[in-house]
C-alpha cells in the first residue's frame, strides 16, 4: 500500500469513520443552502467531489487553502470540516501593502462574516508571496490545497516558487497531502516566465514540488478538458466563466468550456 494511502486509511480508522460516510457527507456539503446557485452550477466543469475524494480528504483533518479568493471551495471545505477539522484560510494580509491585497482580504472576511454559523470556526492567516508565507506551524496541517493560484505566483521566479513550495512541505506533518489544481499548459508548448497566459506546464509543477522533497503520488485526470488548447487571446481568463475577451468568439469559448487543469496529489 502506498505511504498516502496508509496514512489516510490510518485517519479513518482513528476517526471511527467509514469512508462510505465520509463521502457522504461530503456529497450533502455539497448540495447544502451554504453554496451560491453560481458556484454549485459550476460542479459539472470543477468537479469538487471526485477532486476533494482524490486528494484524500477527511472531516477531521486540519487543512489549508492557499488563496480561496472568493470562497468558492471554501463554501465546500469549512462546513464539511467544522464539526471535527478545521480550515486554515491562507490569504493576504489585511493590512497589505497592496489595495488589492487589503481589499482581497476585506471580501473574503466579510464572507465568513456574514455566515458565523458556516464559517464561524474559519482560522485565517497571513500569506501573501514570495515574501509573507509563513501560515501555519511546521509539521502541524495533513493537507495543503490550491485551486489555480499558480500561475499568479509564477513571475516570483524561481528560487521565490522553491521558497513557497517548502513553506507547504514544513508546514505538512509527515504523509500530509499538498493537493494542485492549475490551468495546464499543452505539452510542447513554451512557458513564459510569468505565466501571463494563466497556464503552467504540469512538469514545472511536479518538479518544483520534487525539489522540496514531495513525492508525486498520483495525478488524474478529473479536471481535464481536451478542447482546450490553451492559445486563447487573453488567455485562459477568455474562456468561461470570466470571458475576457467579452462577446469576441464568446461561442467558441462557450463551446470549449473551463480549462484543461492538472489535478496532482503530492505527499510528504
């Protein structure tokens, strides 16, 4: 048995939980008043249930997630967590340098606040790269998430990417997962030092992680999309549900629908 598949079986067992329950209360988080109509109508594209199933996730783990931006896994992850876990929300600092970071910040509390008896137990912490990342304590989380915040940390260049990525691993206890969604840049195709696409090479990925001592233990398939060629004027932010490029193609863009994304799962 792999080393992540024992440490999650190992959770359960402590818990008391089947798995079968697990995923079922994940399935009736999923379907609860929490969630916008707009973010549920976007589970046939983002696939939230089988891609929180493949990382592992369990109700009594202590998670983070990197940059929620407007909550919409955060909807999903904090009830399902609260009764036994916790979510650790990574996010900018409220007294940032940047108005966008400060503002940023401002919305997503004023989303836990306006919700205490969803969001009420939501720890947030400072993370801001390449020079703020310190979110939590060493060896104290089992399971580090991002959702398509890559690409935004790109143009930190290297040696700021392998800083970030070693923050995840310290702050992981050993077998924690550090689970990736991105936009995946086509195979052959030449990555720009900033990523101003919006789309990352898969293997930059996983080697970047390699080189902090992760181990690559799965990757799947979940959030692929075969239309997506990934050479969209504006990039991928032309393609739903952001139509950047407004009613230019606006069809074509329907037609192809969210982004090719990597899903890779990742263990200390």
């Amino acid at each position: 048995m792999q080393l992540a598949n024992c440490y999650l079986l190992s959770i359960f067992l402590l818990a008391g939980l089947p798995l079968a329950q697990a995923d079922a209360d994940l399935s009736a988080v999923l379907t609860g008043a929490q969630r916008s109509e707009a973010n549920r109508a976007r589970d046939p594209a983002r696939h939230p249930l089988e891609t929180l199933q493949f990382f592992g996730i369990t109700p009594s783990m202590t998670v983070v997630e990197l940059m929620p931006g407007n909550g919409w896994y955060t909807e999903i992850l904090a009830p399902y967590l609260q009764p036994q876990g916790k979510l650790i929300a990574a996010l900018q600092d409220q007294a940032s340098e940047s108005e966008y970071g400060r503002n940023s910040y401002a919305r997503f509390q004023k989303k836990l606040n306006a919700n205490p008896a969803v969001y009420g137990k939501v720890q947030t912490a400072v993370f801001e790269p390449p020079l703020k990342l310190n979110f939590a304590a060493n060896n104290s989380v089992d399971m580090v998430l991002t959702f398509r915040n890559i690409h935004n940390w790109v143009a930190a260049g290297d040696a700021n990417m392998q800083l970030l990525f070693k923050q995840v691993y310290a702050s992981l206890k050993t077998g924690g997962v550090f689970g990736v969604v991105e936009h995946r840049l086509p195979v052959g195709k030449t990555q720009d030092a900033s990523a101003s696409t919006g789309y990352v090479s898969e293997a930059y990925v996983i080697k970047m992680a390699q080189s902090v001592g992760f181990t690559l233990a799965a990757k799947t398939e979940i959030n692929a999309n075969g239309k997506d060629h990934a050479d969209h004027p504006g990039g991928v932010w032309a393609l739903p549900p952001t139509y950047a490029d407004k009613d230019a193609d606006r069809q074509s863009y329907t037609d192809i629908g969210e982004s090719d994304r990597m899903t890779l799962k990742f263990v200390k």
